[in-house]
C-alpha cells in the first residue's frame, strides 16, 4: 500500500526566510503527487501537482517542488515565506490511473514569526 | 465559478444517530470524493463517485455510505454513530482524475 510521510510536525520560519517542507513516499511506481494547503476552519487547496515531466514543478502563491526519484521525495520550497503562508500543508500521493483515491500525510503545521 | 459546497457547516448529532451529509461539486465535474479529517488518524479517504457509480473505497465500516445523482450532486450517511466519527468531513470534486477541488467541510461532533 502507498503511504506518503511528512517527517515535520511543526515548523516555524521568519517572515522573508526561505522554507522547505519535506514529503517522502513509498509506492510501486511513479504516482501522481500533489501538495495542498489548508488554513484554520478551511477546506484544502491544491497549491502545485507533478504528473509527470519536469521534476521542478512551479504552483500558486510562489511555491515550487521537486520530485526526485531517486529519494522518493517531493519537496515545497517558497523562497519568502510571507506571514499569511501560515497553514497546514499536507503532501498526497495518487495511484495513476487509481481515480481520485489520494493518500495524504500527516500534514506539517507551519508557523511565520514577525 | 461558484466551488464545491457542503451542507450542513456544523452539526450535533448523539451516539447511535444517522447523519447526511450533503455535497455540491462544481459545475460539471462528475468526480466526487469524501474524506474524512480527524486530528489523530489525519485525512483519509472516504469513497468516490463518478457518474453515479462508486469508483474507489476506502476502509471505513459499512455504517459509511454515499450516492452520487444524475446531477452529480452527493450524500454521504453515516448510520450508528459512534463518538469516534466525530470529524470534519470533507468533499471534493474533479473533471476526471487528478486535481481535486474540495469543500470546506461538514463538521460533526457526536455526543
């Protein structure tokens, strides 16, 4: 069974600092990936997805990720965390071709200090 | 475009009550799926719907159902209701596979 793992509980960045949350997963294939945010009493968003083709893959509000194979990771960057970048982001694998049957992590509680 | 909307926001229910919950995707998109989010077992997948047919199962107990219409509007029930179903429920809507559009959720606490 795919699992996906977010190894940050919680993270606290300054407003401005770059940030990096980590996500790992464990499946047969190259599944579809997807990094969401949610805010307090909010539904998800979906910020950026990776199907396939270019690892770097660009999504809303300035966020990017990189799948990498090899380590079986995808990663969201943002180069300035801006203070309403405070959330709940959670990473998500899909079985291609599997409908829409996401597995999400356990999600990693950002925080921005001022 | 108008989102996915859930009714109801907020409910209480007590134990060994039936909930439904309601879902209104987004203008043609004939994908709905349910998730259920709570602060100890996270977010995990309900079922999924598409053109009226259930497409995928998660590993819920039979007290767990949905339907899909012809409109593509959908319901979830939740029969016997334990206090561990106390969550917020969430929908979500899609053209096909791939990016999914979600609700703001449906909180229900058992009491």
């Amino acid at each position: 069974a795919q699992s996906v793992t977010q190894p940050d509980i919680h993270i606290t960045v300054s407003e401005g600092a770059s940030l990096e949350l980590r996500c790992n997963y464990s499946y047969g294939a190259t599944p579809y990936l997807f990094w969401y945010v949610q805010s307090p009493g909010q539904g998800l968003q979906l910020l950026l997805k990776y199907f396939s083709g270019d690892t770097l893959v660009q999504g809303i509000k300035g966020f990017e990720a990189e799948f990498k194979r090899s380590q079986s990771s995808f990663n969201l960057r943002k180069p300035s965390v801006h203070w309403s970048d405070a959330a709940e982001y959670f990473c998500a694998v899909e079985r291609t071709g599997g409908g829409n049957k996401l597995t999400f992590g356990t999600g990693t509680q950002l925080k921005v200090e001022l | 475009k108008a989102g996915v909307t859930q009714t109801p926001r907020y409910l209480i229910k007590t134990r060994g009550q039936q909930v439904t919950l309601s879902c209104s995707p987004i203008s043609g998109h004939r994908s709905v799926s349910w998730y259920q989010q709570t602060p100890g077992q996270g977010l995990q997948f309900l079922f999924e719907y598409f053109s009226e047919t259930q497409r995928n199962k998660g590993n819920f107990p039979g007290r767990f159902s949905g339907r899909q219409f012809s409109n593509s509007r959908s319901e979830m029930n939740v029969s016997t209701l334990e206090l561990g179903d106390s969550a917020l429920y969430l929908c979500a809507s899609s053209l096909d596979a791939g990016e999914l559009f979600f609700g703001e959720g449906s909180r229900l606490t058992v009491l």
